[in-house]
C-alpha cells in the first residue's frame, strides 16, 4: 500500500481509466473525509473508488484508515504487489509506536496529491472536531431508509454545530448510496435533502459490480468491462463537484469575502 513513482498499471488500465476529467499538475494537497455517524452506509466503499479514481489518472493518492475495522487497509493490502496504480495507506486509527510521533506517522511522501480520510462510524464531539479540522470536503453517504435520513440528519446537525464545519469553509456534499431512482425511499431522501442547505451531489445504485472490484484490490474506475460503465458515469457527478472551480481547499476559501462565498465560488 506504499506510494512510489513507478508506473504500474491495473486490469482496468484501458478506456475506463483513460476516460474523465484531465487532472491539472502540481495542485496542493486535497483532503477530502468521508463520513457519517451510521454505520453500514457505504464509507469505505466511497474511500477506495475515489482513491483508486485519482490513482487511475496519475494523482498521487493516500487513505487515512480512522476506522478500527481497518477495511480500506484491508482493500489496500489486496493492491499489493499486483501491478495495481499505487495508493499510500495510513492505519490512522492505530496508535503510533513509542518511538515514532503522530506528525511523523501520517507524513506524506511527494508526489500525493489527494487524501482520503475513512472515518469510524459513531465518531462524535472532540474526535469528530478534530477529523474536520484539517479537512477541506466532507462527503456523507446516506442509505435511503427512515433510520438512515434519521440518524443523517442529526448528524449534520453535530458537523455544523459540534464541528462547526462551515465556519471552517469546509464545504459538505450528500451522496445517496444503494438507491434505486424509481424507490420510494430514494424520494423521500431528495425530499429530506431538498430541506438542507447541503449540496446533493449524486446517487449511486445498489450494486454488485463493487464487490467484485473490491475483492480484486480494485476500484470502480479500473474495471474495463462494459458492465461496469453505468457505475462510473454515477461517479462523474462527484468527481466534477470536487474537482470544480469552487473545489479549492478550506485555506483559500477563508481568503475569500463574503459576496464571493455567495456567489458559490467559494462554496
């Protein structure tokens, strides 16, 4: 799971990879959390697609593992050795050994230019605070049943007032995960995010085409089978909502005015 410089290469190395926005060079480090106090919602499935997107198109990739259960670490472990696109992993949730501190455990090597951050379910108060702090985009995954939008809602009440996310500049996007468009429960969740001042940035169907990605090391973005084309159009709208204009990082929004946050350039 070390990041290096070589070239490597996946299954998935054809048109599926090739295909996408053009990444631009040399941009600063993006830390991007996925989070939410459910469990069971999709997480770490989010954390590795998007970190083997960026991998896929020569962006330097890292996972921060916060999670105890250690899944991405897990999904990390199987890319080893297997000529995949390198991703950096950091067991974050494991303490630091007594001769190393915690700055010098979570260093990035060169070259890493996007940070995924997989959080543990249930993570509240100082914890959640401290996760937020040093992010710039916060991405929650919602299930579409009555405890999820439930559980969901009084957690974003927690990201803005415990964490206080926006008055960090720290923009936040819902992604409806495991749904089916024509659902009921898809129409009640837009209808709950419709009532947030929180941007809604895709669904994702409820599909086994992860899985078998996942038990190969691989992400969505490296499969070149036609099967898997109708999931990666989903992840477009979530690639085009971080990497857009307004997608810098919590840094440079703060040097933004107040009309500027309005007009959404900074938002």
């Amino acid at each position: 799971m070390k990041f290096n410089s070589s070239e490597q290469h996946s299954r998935g190395s054809g048109s599926s990879v090739a295909s996408g926005p053009v990444m631009a060079e040399r941009q600063p480090v993006r830390r991007i959390l996925v989070l939410n106090g459910k469990g069971g919602c999709g997480k770490t499935t989010i954390t590795t697609n998007l970190a083997s997107y960026y991998a896929s198109r020569s962006m330097g990739a890292a996972i921060f593992d916060h999670d105890p259960q250690g899944s991405s670490t897990q999904w990390l472990s199987l890319r080893e050795g297997a000529g995949r696109y390198p991703i950096h992993g950091i067991a974050a949730h494991r303490k630091p050994g007594a001769q190393m501190t915690r700055t010098w455990q979570l260093r990035l090597p060169p070259g890493v230019q996007r940070v995924i951050l997989d959080a543990p379910a249930g993570v509240s108060g100082h914890q959640l605070a401290e996760l937020v702090a040093g992010v710039d985009d916060i991405l929650i995954p919602v299930l579409p049943s009555p405890i999820d939008i439930h559980a969901t809602s009084r957690f974003i009440q927690d990201l803005l007032l415990v964490a206080k996310a926006r008055a960090r500049h720290v923009r936040m996007g819902v992604i409806a995960n495991r749904v089916r468009e024509t659902s009921k429960m898809y129409r009640s969740l837009r209808r709950f995010l419709d009532t947030l001042d929180i941007a809604f940035i895709a669904r994702l169907r409820d599909s086994n085409n992860y899985i078998r990605a996942a038990a190969e090391g691989l992400g969505i973005h490296e499969m070149n089978e036609n099967r898997y084309r109708r999931d990666q159009v989903q992840w477009e709208k979530i690639i085009r909502w971080l990497e857009s204009a307004e997608g810098q990082t919590a840094e440079a929004r703060r040097s933004l005015s107040p009309a500027q946050l309005r007009e959404g350039r900074g938002s």
